[in-house]
C-alpha cells in the first residue's frame, strides 16, 4: 500500500529562472539516501520537456547493494493544485552501483511553466512517493571509503578500479562521449557504469549468453547512443555477437548446454519435491481436518435430529390450533349465513319503504309545484302595484323639486331686497353720523371762540 503521505517533498522558489540542474537535499527511505534531480530548462534529449530523476546516495551501503522500488512524481503549485502526476516508476529499473538514478525524462512540457497562472510566484513543489520492494545492502566492507577516492577521466569521476577500463576506452575511442552533454556527475557515473557493463557482456563467449542477457546489453546501448554516446563499434560488436550464436555448435558447447539443462531438469525436480512434500504436509493436514469435520458434521447431525424433533411437536401444536380455527371458521361461517339472510329480508323491507318514500315524495313536490305556481302570480302582481306606487312616487318627488326651486328662487328674491334695504339703512346711519360729526366740530370751533377747552 502506498503511504497517504510524501517520502519527501521538495521546494524549488524562482523556478523559472533557474538554469542548471536542481538537485534537492538528502533524504533517507527504505534504508537508503536519495535526492532528486531536475532539469528546468530541460536537456538535449528531453525534448522541450522536463526531465525528472531520483538519485540513490549510495555512499554509505555497501559493495553490491541494490534497491527495487516502486516510485512516482506529483507536481504541485504553491496552492497545492496538483500539475502533475507521474506514471509509476520503477517496475523495470534497478538501482545498484552502477544505475544509482533513475526517473522521467519527458515528465511535463516545459511550455506549461510559461502559461498565465500555472506556477503561482514562481515556486514549484515537487512530492516523492516511494515504496520499497526489495532492499539488499550488499556484501563485504562499506564502499564509502572507495568512494571517495574517484578519478577524473575525461570529465568522468570513476573509481580506481575502473581507471584502467576507461581509460582505454577514451584512448581507442576519443570521441565517445563528445556529444554527451549532461553535466551532472552522479548521471555521468551512472552512464558510464552502463557502458562497462555492455562492453564486459559482449566480451564473453557468444554461447554463454542468454537471450535475455543480450537483449538488455541492446537495450541499454540503444540508450547510450540515445544520450549522445559513440557507440558504433561496439553496435557492431552485439551484432557479431548475435551472429555468433546463430553459428552451428562444432566445439563441445552443446554438450555443455545439455549438461545447463540437465540441472536446470535437476533444479525444477528439487522443485516438484519440495512442491510433493508441501502437498504430503497440506494432504496430512487436510486427514486431520476432515477427521475434525467429521467430528463437526456428525454434532451437527444430531443437533439436526433434536431440531427435527422440535419441528415435530410444533407442528403437532399447529394441526391442533388448525383443527381448533377450522371448528371456529364453520361456526363463523353458519353466523354469516343467517346474518344474510337477516340482511336480505331487511333490503326487501328497505326497498319497500323506498317505493312509498318516492310515492310521497312525488306528491309532495306536485304540492310545491302548485304552490309556488301560485305565490309567483301573486308575487307578480304585488311587484306591479309596487312599480305603479313607486312611479306615483316619482311624479311627487318631481313636483317638490319643482316647488323647492320655486321657493329657492323667492328666498333669493327675498334676500336681495332684504339685504338692499340693509344697505340703504347703513347709507343712512352713514350719513347722519356725518351730519353729526360735522355739528360736533361746530360746536368745538365755537367753544374754542368762546374760551373754553372741551374736553374728551
């Protein structure tokens, strides 16, 4: 099962103006040191995409170790949107000595990182899922020593014991790796340790390798010269060797395949044997089950036989109640009987009783018929003599309108003599207050002669 959390999650701020290759800090999963490798600007193999690597520190494990795993990438952006999700890695690389690193070289277009709210302020996270499979530490003393004391051939760091391979090879071969651009160490170590391998395995016999053997040597070639590696002469090298083995066996060689397949015939026997033995064991096994289970089936027989018997007595118990209901049903049964007849005699009494119901009601509604035939015609005559009394009625209101006009026109008549007389009174009273005014100040002016003061 994979863990709900990351091996490792790494950080990368500015990503897009990096440049050289990232490579993360160390990290420790499976008993093993790691790092990640990534490429932002990509490689010349990547092919405008990014390229993505875990690297195994094998500094501290020690000679011949290896680690099978399981591994994908997720690429994240700072608000954890997820950009990426790699394949499941692994299943067909081992890491070991010689291929320490291993991952994705198209991973994401590089494209991507340019569009308008891909990486938000630039950061790329990157998550590391790993899942160990099969971890050997190797045998023998620890390698870290060896490691250390690494030789720079050509640009290529190689142990002392790989100085002389190499060595020749960059003498017979100046150009080998002219076209090999990646800068990395760890990678270039990596590649080189591939390229001894495919020169160490075409230069044994022909008839000694496998098939497989020689497939994986094309393989791995084909992705040297992938790299920028080369290797023409050591293609020719596999295809003389291919050659070679298709040649007819003249040298005692088939004798040694037989003898190879006679013990691979004596390896699968040991096989059968130890399979043979296996089913002896589980058959063994298996007697002693089926003694317990017989033990198991015969308690449940019986257990059956008592629930047999408990089956029984209740259906005793059952008939007995049948029998009981059956005598209660014939009962109920004579009860409804009568009770129907009870009810039909009472429908015929009903329907008799709704014959006369329907006589009377017919000639009741004959009686209201007539009578109401009768109260019309009164009513209508009624609603006449209210219509020539309420007509009469109006001829009268018409007539007080007009006598009420007539009196309005008269009291207007009277009020304007009314108030003209009013208005002659006042132009009288006017008048003589002005005689009087005009004899007061007579008197004032002769008092005043007369030398008196008149006083108000």
């Amino acid at each position: 099962m994979w863990n709900q959390k990351p091996s490792f999650r790494f950080e990368i701020e500015n990503f897009t103006e990096k440049k050289a290759v990232v490579s993360s800090q160390t990290f420790v999963s499976g008993g093993c040191e790691w790092n990640v490798l990534i490429y932002p600007e990509g490689d010349r193999l990547s092919d405008g995409h990014l390229p993505l690597y875990i690297n195994a520190n094998s500094t501290k494990l020690r000679t011949g170790w290896k680690r099978s795993i399981n591994f994908y990438f997720v690429l994240l952006n700072q608000s954890h949107k997820e950009l990426h999700i790699s394949p499941i890695m692994g299943k067909r690389n081992l890491f070991c000595a010689e291929n320490p690193a291993w991952g994705s070289r198209k991973a994401l277009p590089l494209s991507k990182f340019q569009e308008s709210g891909f990486l938000e302020n630039d950061k790329l996270i990157i998550e590391v899922y790993i899942k160990v499979i099969e971890a050997f530490d190797g045998e023998g003393g620890d390698v870290s020593n060896n490691k250390k004391k690494t030789v720079d051939i050509n640009g290529f760091q190689v142990f002392a014991s790989q100085v002389t391979k190499v060595g020749k090879i960059f003498t017979e071969h100046p150009d080998i790796a002219k076209d090999f651009k990646t800068t990395n160490q760890e990678v270039k170590t990596a590649y080189m340790n591939v390229l001894l391998r495919v020169i160490k395995t075409l230069h044994k016999p022909p008839k000694s390798l496998s098939e497989t053997r020689l497939s994986k040597a094309s393989s791995e070639l084909s992705e040297l010269m992938d790299v920028g590696f080369k290797l023409d002469w050591l293609k020719s090298k596999l295809e003389e060797v291919y050659l070679e083995r298709k040649k007819p066996n003249v040298d005692g060689s088939k004798v040694q395949q037989l003898e190879e397949h006679v013990k691979e015939l004596g390896l699968k026997l040991d096989s059968l044997n130890a399979k043979l033995d296996e089913v002896s064991l589980e058959r063994k096994k298996g007697d002693d089950t089926n003694e317990s289970r017989a033990k198991q089936v015969e308690k449940r027989v019986n257990n059956l036989g008592m629930m047999e018997l408990e089956l029984r007595l209740k259906l005793d118990s059952l008939n007995e109640k049948l029998d009981v209901v059956s005598l209660e049903r014939k009962k109920a049964d004579d009860t409804i009987e009568s009770r129907a007849k009870q009810v039909e005699k009472r429908v015929k009494d009903l329907a008799l009783m709704d014959l006369g119901f329907n006589k009377r009601l017919n000639t009741m509604l004959g009686d209201w018929e007539r009578k109401k035939s009768h109260e019309t015609s009164v009513f209508a005559s009624r609603i006449e003599q209210m219509e020539e009394h309420v007509m009469g009625l109006g001829f009268k209101l018409d007539s007080l309108d007009t006598k009420l006009e007539e009196i309005s026109k008269e009291r207007k008549k009277a009020d304007s003599c009314l108030v003209q007389k009013h208005e002659e009174s006042v132009k009288n009273i006017e008048i003589m207050v002005s005689h009087l005014k005009a004899e007061l100040d007579k008197k004032k002016d002769k008092t005043s002669d007369d030398g008196f003061l008149l006083v108000d």
